[in-house]
C-alpha cells in the first residue's frame, strides 16, 4: 500500500427534503470538480423553520481527496 497525501475542502449542501439529502446534493456537485474524493465529514447542521415545521436543510461538509 503506498502512502497519500489529502486535501480537505468544506461545502455547504442544502435539500428541503432531509439532512442525507442535503449530504448528497453536496458531495454530488463537488463530485463534478473535485476527483479522488474518499470521505466526508459532517461539521454543522442548519435548518430553517416555516410555520412551526422544518422547511429547509443546510449541512455544511468537509470533503476529503486524494492529491495526484
């Protein structure tokens, strides 16, 4: 097995569906940019309130990748 080195970038996805898809939304657009991706981590969870029910998700993500 050899070594990597990674980089981190953080994303912010958002759904008004749920958390895991406002997880998927974020890691598929990144996924357009970013290669190698291998993990993710879920740092802060947003949500926004309308007439007492949750409306809308925010899920801020910082994505691992593998540097070439």
């Amino acid at each position: 097995m050899s070594d990597h080195v990674y980089k981190k970038v953080e994303i912010t996805g958002s759904s008004s569906v749920d958390m895991e898809d406002a997880i998927k939304n974020a890691v598929n657009k990144c996924s357009s940019t970013i290669k190698n991706m291998d993990w993710f981590e879920v740092m802060d969870t947003r949500g926004h309130i309308k007439d007492g029910k949750v409306a809308h998700w925010q899920v801020t993500l910082k994505i691992g990748f593998r540097l070439d």
